[in-house]
C-alpha cells in the first residue's frame, strides 16, 4: 500500500500571506499537509536562522483545515524545526511559496523563500520555491496556482536529484508556457536613501535596481518573465566555482 506523501508548506511573508492560503490550496490535492510559517514576514531572510534566542513554535488555527503552526524563526528555521520532532513523519516535500513579488536572478540568494527551498534539499528530499512576480498583497494567484500544480505533479512524477531544488517564477497574468532556464549573470545595485524621521534623525532606506549583465541572452529567468513565461531553474548549494578552481591550484600559497 502505498503511503500519502507528507509535504511541508512554508514561505517567508509570513503566516498570514495570501500566497501561503493559496499553495496550502494545491498541495491539499497532492497529500498531506501541513503548514510552519513565521508570524511575521521574512523576506530577504535568505538562509539565515536564529542562534541568539530561543525558538517558539506553537499551534494555531488551521489554514484550509490542515495543521498550521507559527513560530518566531526564519523560513529556514521552520524546515528545521518540520525535520526535527515538531511532527511525527518527516516531510517528502518541501513547498515555499507562493512568494509575492519574483526571486529571480541574483535574488535567489537573498530570498527567504529560496532559503526553506535550499534548506530542504539538503535534507535529500524534493523541494520547491514558488513566486508570482506580483508583490500586491491581494495578487490574483488564479494562473499561478496552475503553474504550481503542473510543476509539482512534474517533481513527483521524475523526481530530483539530491541536493537540488527548483527555482520556479511566474510571470503576472496569464503566462505563455513553462520554460526551464538558467539564473541571470547579473547584481542589486544597492543605493541607500538618506531620510530624516519626525524626530529630526536621521536614517537610511534600502532602494536601488537590478542591473542585468546579459540583457541580450534568450536563455535565463529574467529573460522568460519578462517574455511571460514561467521560469524554471535548478538550484544546487555547491557554490564552488569550478572555473577558478583549476587556475588557482597551481598557485604558491
């Protein structure tokens, strides 16, 4: 007899994102579920986790009548704590998601939604980040969560390699297609806004803009968002640059 699969659902806007609702929606259909999520928003977490005070993670009401929990951690934290004693199984499945606004590009990096991802990998079992590039609080998931749906059946159907994850964004509205890319060769050009509070002190917000490095290329994921297309990247940990490895072995340290 074969067992229902156990699927983790996280994010990291928080337990009361509307995208969360909406990827506990489509995983209902897929097994059983059940949700961690952090009680306030996480965004730019990456895979950060807390070491300098204790964690807290409690029960609370069900989203869509499936088990939901909160707690004061990252997004990392929260797989953490799904692998270790907070259920009785341990998940087969990791979904983060789905995330208001795009973690394509060089933004996988910092995303807290790719951190959950990642951080499932590597405990060797599929995972997924799911984002809509959409930051509206009340974005309309109803194309997205098709999208959702058909790359997961995908991952359960072929599977993926052990320490690896996806990286899956979803253009705005009705996209064309799914098309499976690379991660843009590209930087956050961070500008740092001076301001002045109503105290009369002063401060400073984080703006700036993406600067692309191959605005040309045809084969990335900024490339299939703004060509409304789905993008679908393979995300592994090894951040060994393999490149430079073989110039600098003949290096005198």
């Amino acid at each position: 007899m074969l067992r229902t699969p156990f699927i983790l659902v996280t994010n990291d806007d928080g337990i009361h994102a509307k995208g969360l609702r909406e990827l506990v929606d489509i995983m209902r259909s897929f097994g059983d579920v059940a949700v961690v999520s952090s009680d306030v928003s996480m965004s730019g977490k990456s895979s950060s986790i807390t070491s300098d005070q204790p964690l807290r993670v409690m029960p609370v009401e069900k989203i869509l009548n499936v088990p939901t929990y909160k707690s004061n951690g990252t997004p990392v934290d929260n797989v953490k704590l799904s692998f270790n004693n907070l259920f009785e199984r341990k998940p087969d499945f990791v979904v983060s998601g789905i995330n208001h606004g795009d973690n394509s590009a060089i933004s996988v990096i910092y995303s807290g939604t790719m951190g959950a991802a990642i951080e499932g990998s590597l405990h060797g079992i599929p995972s997924i980040g799911f984002s809509l590039d959409d930051f509206n609080a009340d974005a309309d998931f109803s194309e997205a969560k098709i999208a959702v749906a058909r790359v997961f059946r995908s991952v359960v159907e072929n599977g993926l390699p052990p320490f690896t994850c996806l990286n899956v964004n979803i253009p705005k509205g009705k996209p064309k297609e799914i098309k499976v890319c690379r991660q843009t060769h590209g930087k956050w050009v961070e500008e740092f806004e001076k301001r002045i509070d109503p105290h009369g002190r002063e401060y400073r917000w984080l703006s700036g803009y993406f600067k692309n490095f191959e605005e040309e290329s045809i084969e990335t994921d900024i490339y299939a968002l703004k060509n409304n297309y789905i993008s679908v990247v393979p995300v592994t940990v090894d951040m060994t640059c393999y490149k430079t490895l073989g110039k600098i072995q003949n290096w005198k340290f």
